[in-house]
C-alpha cells in the first residue's frame, strides 16, 4: 500500500502546498495575508470564483449566503428525528445526501452548499431551525450553537473562528479532496461529490485529528505531568494526533497562526494551563521527534476555548473546507478525465475448487 | 489530468483486471466459472470471506443474509418520505448514509449492507417495506419488483439477474472502488466507504454507463437504420456509452457471457428486434473504431428483457458491486496508509492585491 505517497495525480490552480518559499497559498495569495486582509467568505468567494472580491461584491455575496441559509423541509423533519447521539459527521454527510434528492443540482447548489452546512449542523444540534440574520458564516455558527444555550459572543471568538475558517478552507489533493474529485470524475453529481469529501474527512487519519488533539491536551491536568506522559506514551508507539504532516516537512504555516490565537483566546477566558500543557507537548513532541504540530494542534485549543463541543472540530473544519472541495470539483470538471487507477495482484493463482 | 490511467496505487488480492492469459478472476476463480457454478451469495461469500463456501455455509449465509432485510423505523419513514421522483442512486446514497446513523458500524454492518441494499431500494419504489422470504437476491428483487406491479417471474429471468450480480461484483481499482478505499484509508467507517461508493459509480462515465447503453439502444426503431445512425453519432464525435474499457485491450471477458443471456431473454419476451440493433450497434462499433462492447452494452438488454426500469440499472449495479466494495475496505483496513497523492501546481504565482 502506497497510499500514493509522493505521486503526482493531476494538476491544480487552487493551491501550493509545501511549494518552496510559497508556503500555503490559495489561488496565489499566502494564507497569512488571507487571515490579515480577507475573511472566510470573501476566501470562499476566492476558491469558488477565483478573484478577491471588491467591498460591495463580499456585501452581496454575504447576502447571497444569507438568503441560502433555508433548509427544505423534508429535510429539516429528517434532521428533527436524527438521535442526538449521532455522529455530527453522520449527520452532515446524510443532511447533504438528502439535500441532493430534494434540490437536484443547478449552478446555485454551489453557494447554497457553502451555507447550509452550519444550518444543517446547528438545526439537528438544537432540534430546530436555526435562522438568524448573522452576515458572516462564523457569527452564526457562534449564535446558532449559542442561541439556546449560555455563552455570549465575544468579538476575540469570531475573529479567531473566522480565520480558523480561512486556513481549514483549501489544501490541495488532500484525502477527502481527492475522494471527492474521483467522484467528479464519473461526471456524477456535486451532492455526491460532497457526501464523499464528508465521509472521508471523518476518519481519525483526516479531519478527526483535531478532535483527538484535543483529548490528548485534555489527558492532562498540570503541566509538570505532560513531558514525560508524551514520552511515555511515545515509547509505547502511541499515535499523537495533531503532529506531522507528509507533505510539510520544514513545519505547517498554518500552525504558528492558530497557536497565536490560541494564545490570546486562553488568556482571555483564563485556560491558560491548557496552553501551557498544549505548548509543552509541542516542545516535546519536537525535542523527542523533531515534528511540528499541524493545523489541527492548536485548532483545537481555539474551539475548546470559543466554548465549541469536542465533537463539532470536525464538522467545523467541512464548514470551511466545503469551499476547497467544491473548487476541486469545478476544477476537476473543467478539465476531466476519469481517475482510475491500476492494482498490482497479489493474490491467488488461476484455481477451481 | 492523468486520471492516473497507469498507475499502480496499491496492492489487491482480490480481482485480476486483463492479467494476461487470466481474463477477470475473483480470488483467483475464473468469472465464467463462478458463472457457471456458483450463484451471487457465494461470489459475495467469496469475495468477504475469501473461500467459496461449502453447500452448508451456503445455506446458512443466505438465511443470515435474509433475516438482515430489515430497515431500521426511521430509515422506513424516511423512504417513505422521498419523492417517486427522485434519482434512485441518490435514495440508495441517502439511505446507507442514514442506516450508518441509526446502525453505527459492527462487524456485522458487513452483511447487513449486502442484505439491504435492494431492500432501501425496493421499499422506496414500492412506498412500503418488501419483506418477503425468497432465499437469493435475485429473487428478492425480482419480486419486491414486481409484487406491486404486473410480470410473473420465469427461471431464465432469475438465472439471467443472478449471472449479471456476479459480474458485476468486483472489478478491482475502478473508480468506486478506489475512491472507497481512499474513504477507508483515513479509518472511516463503512457507511461512510460506501456512501463514496454509491456516489462515485452514480456518474455516466461509470455505473451510469448501462443505463445510458439503453437509451443507445432505445433510440432505434428498425435494425437497418442502426449502422447509419452510429456512424454519423460517430462523425459527430458523440460518445457511444457502453463500449471500450481502460484496462481491457482486447475485450471486456464479461460481454459474452451477458451477450448469451441477452440473445436467449430477447427471444424468450420476443424482443429479438432490440437484440438486433444491438448486435448491429456492436457490429458497427468494431468495424468503424475497434472498439469492443463492454460489461454495460448487452446487460442493459438483459435488464430491459426482463422488465427492470432503466432507472434501476445502476441501482442494481450497486447492489452488486457493494461486496467488491466491502472487500477492499476490508483489505484497505488489514493494512493501511493514508492515500495522499500531491498535485502539480500551474496556478498563479505568489500575489497580493
């Protein structure tokens, strides 16, 4: 099993990942200037349409996202009788699935999948449908998980969520991007194409890691524990989500970004041993193995400290991530081919029972 | 694009694809031998639990197989709640997304979604849930077919069904399947491998293809206006659906056997003139561009003889398909790796506004 480690399989105008000295940019901007000039719609409006957009084309733009933030309502009497117990994963990737039967696609599906994630996400969360005139993505995804809930917004906590959303949005032929551009490939529909990207995600390997980071700062209850439970569990040959990366090799961009907010975010609503147990698996993961943290490291710590529930990381990150996806589909259209690649068998010779 | 036509990008031991002198084998048996002595429940026994099972296991696995067809209430309401019209591809990705809810993954979600999906299809198109006792898949769905509807059921039309579901089963690294296994490969679960499945065969440049060869063959009226006919849609660059394969040089080794079946049902339902524009359709095809018909030309004229919508075509494909699927996730597991491929970047250079 390869896992096609290192091998080319197509080409993209979306994204450089690990190019030498560009870093992560996406359509050419650098993902730092992104989070310092742009935020997530006006990213999302760059993936999908391939330019920044002007003052007053965000403006309508964000409105237009806005407007598709309606559920059909079979599909808002199937999220109602989800379990509360579900996968929140399970529920996005079915919610999607059955978007698909009830608004066949059309160009609009595009903007409309970009807005009805968190819809679909926080309606089957709070058992009804979450409607609020927020303008950005992140305002209401904090009011809608807030709403029957304590917790008051905190302009720090839609920056910080914003931007998160920025640096999850686009990353190359990653896993589920590449699920999903196989599905493009048949010419099938961009509701399946989704509904793969989603499934994909969900795996621990994925879009899971940043959940599993988070339980391995919460392992902890002081800092002077952290070291040598790292070593410990290292030596034991123990996974530790949230480190390395196979195409990073000098360390992920994104990564200094999130841990900065995490920094400011811990302060501000006092978790500061948090990031200091965060921080100090970092230095040890670094001094023992030499590897940096991803994205998903400090990612974690801004959700836990916005007050966002372990099991919603992931399905935050296909919140932003939808964007990337879906210029990967556009991309993969524009250009297709069907990707079918060859096994080598390593099974049985000819036989009869 | 490469499509990564070429490209090994792992191991199987599952299928041989055109291996020379080996033609399409399961597990290393001949397809046209498990034709000939084996039915859909043992190919799908074989292809689980690698060995063809003695005529006891056999027996005991299509009990187990028929006390699975039972739909969880929630994924019986929601049946009921979509529409007749919708894309029955899109019912069978919507309704293993949801049982992956209802169901979380054990080990015996395995035989359970080879057990159901004719069942989510069937109860959509019927309104209600078909329960009934007939012990092979074939009969099952013959009857949940027809239970509602007009047409005795005739051994040749099970022995013809049944044939087309061990052809169908596995076929190695094709597009579904791949995109599965990436699924896998980030350790999701099974309903989210084949929730990508479902969605990835739906396209026309893959499970849609058979339907497509249908309307190919529908399009006629009298043989003798076929060979004209293709030649112009061949001068008009049009794509002819259901004929040439990737990985097959010299001829698709499923299209005879299916070709057999479908020249005794046409003469058994009277359709001998269909069978005619069909073989002529072949004839010109090898003639103007060498091309040979593939596994999808002659088994949408099988499906036509025995009374099976159009639409269901690919639905049944995948009724199939799911135990090669299931294979691979299976093998994917035994020994995984992440499947990350890198992409050649050919967008802008480094910018700011």
């Amino acid at each position: 099993m390869t896992g096609l480690a290192g091998i080319i399989a197509g080409d993209t105008a979306i994204s450089t990942v690990g190019k030498e000295s560009a870093g992560l940019t996406y359509r050419g901007y650098n993902i730092t200037y992104l989070v310092d000039h742009a935020n997530f719609e006006s990213v999302a409006y760059l993936l999908l349409y391939n330019k920044l957009p002007a003052p007053e084309e965000l403006n309508l733009y964000q409105k237009k996202l806005m407007s598709l933030r309606r559920l059909p309502e079979k599909l808002l009497i199937l999220l109602k009788a989800i379990p509360q117990t579900a996968n929140p994963m399970d529920v996005l990737r079915t919610g999607v699935s059955m978007l698909g039967i009830l608004e066949p696609e059309t160009p609009e599906s595009i903007d409309k999948l970009v807005a009805i994630l968190p819809v679909i996400l926080l309606t089957w969360y709070q058992g009804q449908e979450v409607t609020n005139a927020q303008i950005t993505t992140a305002d209401y995804f904090l009011y809608g998980l807030n709403e029957l809930r304590v917790k008051p917004s905190d302009p720090l906590f839609s920056k910080a969520l914003d931007a998160s959303l920025i640096l999850y949005a686009e990353h190359e032929f990653n896993a589920s991007t590449f699920a999903a551009r196989i599905t493009a490939s048949t010419l099938s529909d961009v509701y399946s194409c989704i509904t793969t990207a989603i499934g994909t995600l969900r795996g621990p390997l994925h879009g899971g890691a940043n959940e599993e980071a988070m339980k391995l700062i919460q392992q902890f209850d002081e800092p002077d524990q952290v070291e040598a439970g790292i070593k410990r569990m290292l030596s034991e040959k123990k996974l530790i989500m949230g480190f390395g990366h196979r195409v990073y090799i000098n360390g992920d961009p994104r990564s200094p970004i999130v841990k900065d907010l995490a920094r400011q975010l811990s302060e501000k609503v006092g978790k500061q041993k948090l990031f200091a147990i965060a921080e100090i698996i970092e230095n040890t993961m670094w001094t023992e193995k030499k590897i940096y943290p991803n994205l998903d490291f400090y990612s974690a710590l801004v959700y836990h400290c916005i007050g966002i529930p372990t099991s919603f990381f992931t399905p935050l990150f296909v919140v932003s991530r939808i964007t990337g996806w879906l210029a990967h589909v556009i991309e993969q259209r524009s250009n297709n081919k069907l990707i079918r690649p060859l096994a080598n068998y390593i099974g049985p010779e000819p036989r009869q029972i």
